[in-house]
C-alpha cells in the first residue's frame, strides 16, 4: 500500500480495510458473529482481513476469500514475543487505519501491538464475561480487565451486560462502550420452524417419535456439558424415551462421552460433532438446553428461539435474549433434578410456530446492524485518511 500522503483517486476509491483480531478460529460463536457482519457489510466500502492465531483449526478461508477478504496467520498469544514483533510488522506494512480487536480481556495484547504500530482507531470489543469453574482462566481476566481501556481508542460489548463486566457499572451510563448486538445470518441459514424438515432431520438421526432435548456449543468447561449430562440423567429417569443432542466439538469431547457412558447414557446421547447445518438440527429439537457458567450474549440462545424452541438457560446468559415467554433462566445452584422438572414441563405442548413478521423483523435488524457497523467504520477512519 501507498504512503498515506500520496493515495490518489483510486487508492480512495477502494475499500477500507479493516484489521479484524480474531484469535483462535475454532467454530465458536465469536467467528460466527464476525463472519455473519462480513456477509452483510457493504463490501464495495469497507472489507475484513482476519488476523488469526496459526494454530486455528477452523478458518473459513474459500468464503472469506470469496467475499474479498484476506487472511494472515500469525503466532499464537502464548508465544508473547513473536506474537506482538509480527503483529506490530504486520500492521505497519499494511498501513491499517482500523483495527478491530475481539478476544475480550485478551485485546490487551493485539491493542498494544496497534498502538506500537501507530494505527489511529484500534477498538476493543468484548464478547465474554466470567464464571466458576474456570480458575486459572478467570484469573487471566481478571488481571487485564483493569487495562481493557488502555490501549483502545473506542469500546464495543456484545450486550450491555458484557460491556459493564469489563469497562464497569457505570460505562453504560457514561456512553462509554457502543452496544453491537450480534446479527444473525439468516441468509444462509434457515431457523424458521418447518413441520416437513423436521421429520426428515429427525429420521435421518434414528429420532423419530422421542423426546430431543438439544445444545450446540463447544466442549469447554465454559458450556457446562458436566452438569448438562447430569440434567439429562434426570430427565431420561422420568422419560426413558428422551434423547440428547449435541452439536460441537472441543477439548472436552472425550471426557464428556466417557461421562455419558458412566451413566448408562451411551446410547440415548447423540454426539453429532460439527455440522454446517445447525439451522436443520435445530428443526429436530423439542427444546434447548443451555446450563452455561457464562456468556456475553449467547447466539445460539437466539437461534434456537427463532427456530420456535423453548429454552431453558443459566442465570449466567444474559437476559437480553429473552425472545419468548417459553424462554426460562434457572441458578446453576439448582439441583439436577429442578432443571429437569423444567425442562419437561416446557417441552410439552410448545407450539414451534415463530411470527413470520418477527423473522422478517430481525432480518432487517441484521441488515440495519451491519450498514451502522459500515457506517462508523468510515467515520472512523475519515479523520485519518
């Protein structure tokens, strides 16, 4: 790229490119939110390059290639030197004016990095929260969260909720943090409740007349598959036909099917590991299950309402997504046994059925988020052109 001071007219006219850190691309919710924004973008106006760890084991790279975007691997975070000498290097040699940061407290790192390499607009932008279970990991957190707004220019949360546990109580107040909900992709993805896919989903799984009690979401401590095992134990005790469904895969996928063996579970589990249509699984699915220590938003709360799906969740997802009145948030202080009463008792006799006005509604909130996200990145960049 040019030097700043000599782009000419068609230097302007291409499109703003835009540092998107994105960490370790492992299939999880927070690629799917930054993917599901570059679908939607204006792509003639501004445009994603991906800076990703190298040891990401699910990049998209023929569709973010496809869509104009580039991709660049660089060292993981845990090898700090390395890691900051390339991504400084990186930054400078592409002469970024924007650089977009979503490893929550992590941003620390990449933002210094950005600072170092002069880039004018670095933004912050928070996914995450914190909870039990992970002591060493929250520990992390809570070390750098006191620097989450050092090295930033702007702040960003998924959810309200998300940005008060790293900027502070009073950021929302102060307007100190933008709210940038998470779209959902509705354009390749279909949740709307079909009575014909369902049975045929339900078939090709060997499901056909039973209870499907279902979770999508990485095997990490985070999701909870420990106690979700336990509450579906609860649940196959009062409905011996019921069967679990989970989608994803992770660090924990073994000790979880070794879990499910222990009790008795082995063949009323369904361990359909990553799948690209989630949407379809979805279909199959009487209810949601979604026992997580913490989210910062929790899209696929959001996808499973859209597809008619009642919901049972932890007091650890934000309450923001409560679509439906069959939208249910418990205490994980609460026994096994008092999450499956409410499971059962909302699986029965839901009606899947989803407004298709409110489809429509959200469908248009997907294209309005991603034009305002259009928007102030050009407004941002502007002032430094």
């Amino acid at each position: 790229m040019t030097d700043l001071n000599e782009i000419n007219k068609s230097e302007l006219n291409k499109p703003l490119r835009i540092a998107q850190i994105v960490g370790k691309m492992k299939g999880g919710g927070l690629e799917k939110t930054v993917m599901s924004y570059f679908n939607h973008i204006d792509r003639s106006k501004v445009q994603f390059d991906f800076i990703v760890d190298c040891d990401s084991t699910l990049v998209p790279d023929e569709e973010i290639t496809r869509l104009g975007g580039r991709i660049y691997r660089i060292p993981p975070y845990q090898r700090p030197f390395r890691y900051h000498r390339e991504l400084v290097w990186l930054l400078r040699k592409n002469k970024y004016l924007v650089v977009h940061s979503h490893i929550n407290t992590l941003s620390v790192f990449p933002l210094w990095a950005a600072k170092r390499a002069e880039v004018p607009v670095r933004i912050a932008h928070n996914h995450s929260t914190a909870g039990k279970g992970e002591t060493i990991r929250n520990l992390i957190k809570y070390i750098l969260r006191p620097f989450a707004k050092v090295f930033p220019t702007h702040l960003c949360a998924c959810s309200k909720y998300a940005g008060e546990w790293i900027y502070g109580n009073s950021a929302t107040s102060e307007n100190a943090f933008k709210i940038m909900p998470i779209p959902i992709d509705f354009e390749r993805q279909r949740f709307v409740f079909n009575e014909m896919m369902r049975e045929q989903v339900r078939r090709s799984l060997g499901i056909t007349d039973k209870l499907v009690v279902g979770h999508v979401g990485r095997f990490v401590t985070q999701k909870n598959h420990v106690f979700l095992l336990d509450i579906f134990h609860e649940i196959h005790k009062a409905k011996p036909d019921s069967v679990l469904l989970l989608v994803g895969e992770g660090d924990l996928y073994d000790s979880i099917k070794a879990k499910a063996i222990s009790l008795g579970l082995s063949n009323h589990v369904i361990f359909a590991g990553i799948r690209n249509d989630v949407d379809q699984l979805y279909q199959a699915m009487d209810i949601f299950l979604l026992p997580s220590l913490y989210e910062g938003y929790g899209l696929v709360s959001i996808e499973a309402q859209i597809s008619g799906l009642p919901l049972v969740a932890s007091e650890g997802i934000p309450k923001e997504v409560k679509m439906r009145d069959t939208t249910s948030f418990l205490p994980l202080t609460l026994p096994a046994s008092e999450w499956a009463k409410k499971v059962l008792e909302l699986s029965e006799g839901t009606d899947r059925k989803y407004s298709t006005t409110s489809v429509e509604e959200m469908m248009r909130e997907s294209i309005e988020k991603a034009e305002e996200l259009t928007g102030w990145y050009l407004e941002l960049a502007e002032n430094h052109r």
